[in-house]
C-alpha cells in the first residue's frame, strides 16, 4: 500500500481550491493570482493550484 500523497504536493482545482480549501469566491482567488499571492500552473485550458501555494496564500508555513 502507498503512502498518501502529502497536502504540498497535491494538485487543485480552482473550484475545489476556494471552495474546500480557501473558502473564498473565484473572483477572490483570480485577485490573489494577480496580486502574486497565489500561485497556478496552466495545462492546456485548466487552471491548477497546489497544495503548497494554498497553504503560502493562507499564511501557513510549509
């Protein structure tokens, strides 16, 4: 059995980023990315964040 893929290494979606982990609208979070507080990577037409630049945007160390 595999370990579980640790938190900083996991891949979100911009839905599930605000609403699971940021509890925030997604016009808040395209905000953050222009303000440099948020991270994304784009492959092809979908717009990915990580786990660690969740936890970088909320302030929490890593």
């Amino acid at each position: 059995m595999s370990d579980p893929i640790p938190f900083d290494d996991r891949c979100y979606t911009v839905n599930e980023a605000c609403r699971d982990h940021l509890r925030i609208s997604r016009g808040t979070f395209y905000k953050l990315v222009q303000q440099g507080r948020l991270d994304i990577v784009k492959l092809g037409s979908r717009t990915i964040v990580t786990g660690r630049s969740i936890r970088k945007c909320r302030g929490e160390a890593a």
